[in-house]
C-alpha cells in the first residue's frame, strides 16, 4: 500500500495531474481514499 502512495504522490507532483486521478486508481485496488486526503500527502 505504501508503494501506492507513493506511486500517487509522485504522479501529481511530477505530471502536474489532478487529485482525482490517482484517487480513480486507488479505487480499482479496493482502496478507500478521498482526493483529500491525496492533497494532504502531497
């Protein structure tokens, strides 16, 4: 799962995309997570 963060973090910070991307693939991981909540990681 801590890969997956990460993996989140560097998309947004790196490509410039929006929160609700990555949140998009989280959720097909059956993953629980806000676009939020990426915010407050980044």
């Amino acid at each position: 799962m801590i890969y997956l963060i990460l993996g989140c973090v560097r998309w947004i910070s790196k490509y410039g995309i929006s929160y609700r991307e990555p949140e998009e693939v989280i959720l097909e991981r059956d993953l629980e997570v806000d676009h939020s909540m990426l915010y407050h990681w980044v």
